[in-house]
C-alpha cells in the first residue's frame, strides 16, 4: 500500500491531494484564483505565480491534514506543460518536501495527470490499448496509450484547443471566463441553429477550431445572432460533433478496448454523454471536478511511475512546452 502526494501549479489552481495506490483519494484540495484571473479576461502569468506563493503551503497543509509524514511513501509534482514560474512552485516546494523527508519524488506530466483522473474512485479499471481524448486549455490530443506510460499521440490541434475555442467563444459572446461552463450554462436555453463550420481535416486525426470561432465572429459582427443562448448551442454542438465522431473513428480503426475522456472539457455533459451514444466501445470519463485541473490524478499518475521506479532526480527542471509522449 502507497500514500502519495501530488503537487499541481501549471495554471492558475494551487492543489495538493493525497491518493492512495493510484486510485483511492484520501484528500483533494483545490485553491482556485479563477476570480481573480476573470476580473482580466484570462489567465494572467506572473498573477498566477504569486498566488500559487501564497496559496500553496496552506493547500498542502490542508491536504495533509489527518496524516502524519510517515503516511506517506512518495511525492508526485506536475512538471510540465504549463506557466514556468506556476510549475516552478510546485516544483520546489515538492523538492524541498522530498528531501526534508527522505520521500521519493516523481515529476508528472500534466496532460498524463488529467489521464490518469480516470483511475480515481471508479469501479471501472481502464483497460488496454484505449484510445484517450484529451481536452484541456491547451491541448487537444488523440493518444493511444498501450500500458502504463506508454503513449503514442495520433492526432492534436493544429490552432486553438477545444478548451481555448470555449474560452474564446464566451469572449466574444460575452460570457465571461472560463469561457466552457459558460458556454455549457447559456447554451441549456438555446437552439443549435446557427450555420457554423465543422472542420473534419479528412485523412488527418488532427483537429482544428480556429475557422470555428472566426465564423462564429463574423455572425456576431454582422448582427446575425439574436439571441445568445443559440450561439453558445450551436457553438458546443459544433466542437462536439468534432470530437466525438474523430474520436471514435479512431479507437475504432486502432481497435481500442475503451474510450477515455480527459482534460476540462472533459467536464462538458454534451461531450460525455455525446461520446457514450456514439461509441460501440465503453467510455470512461472522470466527474467533473477531476476533469479540471486538480492534484489527485498527479499522484495517481505519480503512483504508477514511482511503481516503475521513474523517481525524479534534484535536477528535476520545469518544462512549460512539455508534449506526450
Ligand atoms: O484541464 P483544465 O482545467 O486546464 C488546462 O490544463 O488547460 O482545462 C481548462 C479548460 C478551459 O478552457 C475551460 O473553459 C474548459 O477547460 N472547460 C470546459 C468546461 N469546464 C471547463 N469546457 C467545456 N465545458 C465545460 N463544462
Ligand atoms: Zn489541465
């Protein structure tokens, strides 16, 4: 039996959890400045770094609440992709946590964390080869994982991620950041009836939602959307559509076993419960509060590479353009 920490400071949530043997979380604590970042539209970097200065003792003393040292056997910390002055506070608080204790320290990639949300508290155990969709903020990657840290990306954005589009989106509707639950939230009263453009990119797994938001742009500018509420539908429908049908061709064509869904807007209902109809193959996707960005799915992640002894050297740098594989 293992208890390990995770530390996460990419972006703008200060969390520390603690998990134990990659699946059971014994705490989860997230301090988000999403406030203070929606006052700017977005993420601002070097806002984003201070606060994870003052917010992350406290996340850690709170996540470790109830344990004593000697409980836990390894520390895990997102390494990368990310803000470099956000991952370098995780970074060296886990450092200086691992050396003062004696605990093996493992730096975890950040997209391979929002994966490994998926083993979290589920009675489900994802079974390989699966076929991984991740979307998040940043990226939007097709991945087929074969076993435990072992990935093969086929397919990723070409220009905006789904998460960034949803972002984008909101801006130019007006709703407000983060832009996804507030797009999920005003399209519950809308109709998809906007002519939007889907780009399928034939005989690429890659995607791309840039001419998505251009196009969207162009109807708000020319005062051909009425009523909010149909854009922001036809606008989820659109991303949706996308992800889903690419995704299932390709679990399909790889003969996948399962369908994982990861990444923030993983948190999006439509998406989930899209991806279920459409998919001959299960799909797995974790509650909502794991799809964002969290501390738990780190340790779980760290759990399985401390278990194949990836320990992390002192020399552990951030890496903010770190890709999977
Ligand atoms: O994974 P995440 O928390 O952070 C990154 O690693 O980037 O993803 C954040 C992204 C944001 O772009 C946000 O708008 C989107 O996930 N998101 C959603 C939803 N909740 C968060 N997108 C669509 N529907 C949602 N319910
Ligand atoms: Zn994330």
């Amino acid at each position: 039996m293992a208890n390990i920490l995770g530390i996460e400071t990419s972006c703008d949530e200060t969390a520390a959890a603690v998990v134990q043997d990659g699946r059971r979380i014994l705490s989860n604590v997230i301090s988000s400045q999403v406030e203070i970042h929606a006052r700017y539209g977005g993420v601002v970097p070097e806002v984003a770094s201070r606060q994870h200065l003052l917010a992350i003792i406290p996340t850690v003393e709170r996540a470790m609440a109830g344990f004593n040292w000697g409980d836990i056997q390894g520390i895990a910390v997102t390494s990368g992709p990310g803000l470099a002055g956000s991952l370098l506070v995780g970074v060296n608080l886990a450092k200086a946590l691992a050396l003062a204790r004696g605990l093996p320290l493992t730096g975890v990639n950040h997209l391979e964390g929002h994966i490994y949300a998926n083993w979290l508290g589920s009675e489900l155990t994802p079974s390989f080869p699966l076929v991984c969709l991740i979307v998040s903020g940043g990226h939007s990657d097709l991945i087929l994982m074969r076993g435990h840290g072992d990935y093969l990306r086929l397919g990723r954005t070409r220009d905006d991620a789904a998460g960034e589009a949803f972002d984008k989106a909101a801006r130019v509707l007006g709703l407000g950041y983060p832009g996804g639950p507030a797009i999920e939230e005003a399209a519950r009263a809308g109709e998809a009836s906007l002519p939007l453009p889907r780009a399928w990119l034939k005989g690429s797994d890659d995607f791309s939602f840039s001419g998505l938001k251009t196009a969207l742009l162009r109807l708000v500018e020319g005062g051909k959307v009425s009523l909010v509420a149909d854009a922001a539908a036809s606008f989820q429908r659109v991303v949706v559509d996308v992800l889903v049908n690419k995704t299932v061709a390709v679990a399909k064509r790889h003969r996948a076993k399962q369908i994982l869904l990861a990444g923030g807007v993983a948190a999006n209902k439509l998406l989930c419960d899209d991806m279920l109809r459409c998919s001959p193959l299960p799909v797995l996707s974790p509650p909502p509060i794991l799809c964002t960005d969290n501390a738990a799915m780190v340790a779980a992640c760290g759990y399985y590479r401390l278990k194949a002894d990836r320990v992390a050297g002192w020399d552990l740098e951030v890496v903010p353009g770190l890709s999977l594989p």
